[in-house]
C-alpha cells in the first residue's frame, strides 16, 4: 500500500513538472513523430458511475470512473490538441486512407454497463462525442451479471462474514485466489485482478458455483450493481449516432477457446447486434484484451475491420488494425498527491508521458492459441486448457506453452511437445499439430 501510494506521489509530482514546465509537449511530439505523424489515442473505460464513493464499496475499483471525472477527461483531452474521434476514423488514418489535422483520441466502453447509458451518454451526447460500446450480446437486456462482478461480491461476503470456505469441494486454483485475501495479504481487488489473468472462465464458474453453495444461497449473493444495457438503451445511443461493437457473446476469453468456439462467439454476437439495432458491426474488443493470430483470421473472414486489445502502447501509422491498442482509465489515474482530481496528471496520461519515461509497464495481449491446430474427426471438441501448471522442468522445453487437458485421446504429432504425463496432460506450443485418434487408428500403440 505505501509503495502505491509513494508511486501515485512520484507520478502526481512527475506530472505537474512535465506539465507546466513544457515538458509534456515536448514528449507528447516525440511520440507523435514516433508514431508516423499523428498520434492515435484509443482510451478504454468500463463504468461510468454517478455515486463514485458509493460504488467503490461494493465494486472492482478499476472498473469504475465518476461522470465528473469523465466529463473532465473529454474536456482534457479536447483542450489537450485531440480531435475525438471515432474508431473508423482512427483505422482509416491508420492505414493512410484519410489524414488527421490533429491528434485523434477516440473513446471505447467495455462490456455495456447500464452505467454508460445513464452517466456517460448525456454527457458524450452534449459535448458531441463519438465513442463506440463493446457487447457481449448474450448478456444484453438481461440481469444476469458477469464472472468478475460476481466473483468479487462473493469475495467480499466471504470477508465480512469471516467464513472460512472449504476448499476440498473447489476447483483447484481456488486456494490461489482466496488464501492472499483471508491471510490480508492481498485486497479482494488486487487478488480477482492477478487471477482473472490467468484462469479460464470455467474455473471462476466453478469457485463461483463452490462459494455460493457453501454460503448458503439467497438473494443478497448476487450484486445488485453491474447490471447491462437493454437493447431499448442501445438502440437509443445507437439513434444518435454512437456506435456498437461486438464483444463475444458470453464475454469469453477466446484463446482459451477451440476454433467452432471462437467462430461461434465472433459471428453470432455480431450478427445479433446488426439484427437487434439495424446497423453493420466491423469492430471487436477481445475480452481480457487476449488476442491471437487464430482469432484475428476468424475476425478478418467475418467482416472486421479492427480489434482492440488493452496493451497500453502507442499505436502507429500503418500498424495492424486488429491489435490496436488502448490505454485503460479508471478514477485513480486522475488522482493528485492529496487525492484530489489533477488536470496535470490527466493530460500526462493521455499523452503517455509515463511510458515515454519508461514508468509504466504494458501488459501484452498476444497468446498462443494451442487449441488452433488440432486437427481430425473430433477437431476443437477434443481438447481443453488444464487449469493446473505442470512442473517448470516440462514446460522449459517450449515456449510459449499451454498445458491442455485431453479428454479423448489424440496423437501429438509434434517433436517439440514434451511427453505425455499421466495420460491425460500434453505440454504445447502455439502452433503444435494434435491429430484425433480416430484420424489415424492405426498408429496408435
Ligand atoms: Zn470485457
């Protein structure tokens, strides 16, 4: 926590020099130049609330901004020297097909809160603001919530009740999550952030289910906040012109995912926004901002014409438009030394001064995709990621690696896979051929 606190310090003071002493304008040009003429700013945020002190009590923090921080963001940005723009523009000048008088900044929302509708739009509407909404099609016009939303309000049941939960009935990596939290080592936030990282959705289902259970059920297990759009409210935003674009269909992390999967979740989640709202859907945000080469091939097939990733880089004249990338804001990125709102401290977001000086460290979105080259009668259906890691000895042999769980068996056909342990667990490359084995009957032992 002091450690935070000591970097928000260094930051904020950081800032205000660079501000105010021309500093900032300087590295915001450097980066221009770096970037091929123009700078093209992609920002990223999630909810949008109107009570920020409230919601911080019962929310991931780093989901949320206050609509006067948000408002104050488009002003900044504006003031800053950034057209805001939308995201077709911004691919169009990246690939040259249309030339920017300014910087462009366009604005994205992840997930389609409810809260977007309510506290942003209004504000976006008024100032006329372009921004363009990530859906997860399958969880629109309903009151279903998401993974992470609650899994953090079952987390925070579990501290205050101070229930000790039993992991015998729980998937395996539960001890990962919770023990950090019940030993205080680690906030229900900062703990849910480091492991949605690297957990397959099924594995929160499966501690979700676990702690709901042994909680005893009822009506308070679920949060109240978090809850989506209606297809009503998208089509309202969609009259005045913001635009949609597709996020899977049950916010799934799709490197994790076979290809019928992947193909699934990208069309039909498409597909349903060009039904339900009557407007053409070319862009995604992968979830967990994961990405591979695999997906990028289903999204191009399928009339994409971009992806945005959440590594916080700049992107470049010419880049691929299918990995843009995107700096995520929440309200404590504006926070001063004093833990008041600083203007400085924005506009030196925005411009990237912190990744000019090399103080912060983006996190990459690229994956290996193991589950794309399975091939056979039973392709995509037979393979799964394993939840558990084997022995750092097995996995030094290739990199990247995943450890993939075979539920029928296959013959791996590839000379850089370590050997099969137990039977039942093969170690991978992202580009490693796994044959079924009623492809080839005859070859197996
Ligand atoms: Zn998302």
């Amino acid at each position: 926590m002091a450690g935070k606190v000591f970097r928000r310090a260094a930051k904020a003071a950081a800032a205000g020099v660079m501000h105010y002493s021309g500093v900032r304008k300087a590295m915001a040009a450097y980066r221009r130049s770096q970037s091929g003429g123009r700078r093209i700013l992609i920002v990223s945020y999630h909810r949008v609330v109107g009570d920020f002190t409230g919601e911080l009590q019962r929310s991931i923090p780093g989901l949320l901004i206050s609509q006067e921080t948000f408002r104050r963001h488009l002003e900044e940005a504006h003031a800053a020297g950034y057209e805001l723009a939308s995201i077709g523009d911004a691919v169009d000048v990246m690939a040259g097909r249309r030339t920017a008088k300014k910087d462009l900044c366009v604005v994205t929302f992840d997930d389609g809160y409810r809260d977007v509708y309510r506290y942003a739009y209004p504000v976006m509407k008024r100032m006329g603001v372009p921004a363009i909404t990530y859906l997860p099609t399958a969880f629109i016009n309903t009151d279903k919530r998401f993974n992470h939303d609650r899994l953090f309000h079952l987390l925070r049941r579990v501290q205050e009740r101070r229930f000790r939960p039993d992991f015998e009935t729980m998937p395996g990596p539960s001890l990962d999550l919770l023990g950090p939290i019940l030993s205080g080592h680690k906030t229900v936030s900062a703990a849910l952030d480091d492991f949605i990282g690297e957990h397959p959705t099924r594995i929160l289902t499966g501690i979700i289910d676990a702690l709901e259970k042994q909680l005893g059920g009822g009506a308070d297990l679920m949060p109240e906040q978090g809850d989506v759009m209606s297809w009503d409210e998208v089509r309202t935003m969609a009259r005045d012109g913001f635009e949609f674009g597709a996020h899977t269909l049950g916010h799934t992390v799709l490197t994790q995912e076979p290809t019928s999967v992947v193909e699934h979740e990208i069309v039909e989640s498409k597909r349903t926004i060009e039904r339900e709202v009557g407007v053409q859907v070319k862009d995604f945000a992968y979830c967990n901002g994961w990405y591979s080469d695999e997906i990028i091939r289903v999204l191009s097939q399928n009339g994409f014409r971009s992806g945005v990733t959440t590594e916080d880089l700049p992107n470049r004249v010419a880049g691929d438009p299918f990995t843009l990338k995107r700096k995520v804001m929440w309200e404590n990125f504006s926070l001063g030394m004093m833990g008041d709102y600083s203007s400085a401290l924005t506009v030196c977001q925005f411009d990237d001064c912190f990744g000019v000086l090399g103080m912060s460290r983006p996190v990459l979105g690229r994956r290996p995709h193991s589950l794309s080259s399975v091939v056979g009668g039973t392709a995509g259906a037979n393979v799964l990621i394993q939840d558990s890691v084997l022995p750092q000895a097995t996995l030094t042999k290739v990199t990247p690696v995943e450890v993939v769980e075979v539920t029928e068996p296959v013959r791996v056909t590839d000379t850089r896979v370590a050997p099969v342990v137990g039977g039942t667990q093969v170690v991978v490359a992202s580009d490693v051929a796994l044959a079924s084995e009623a492809a080839q009957p005859e070859e197996l032992q």
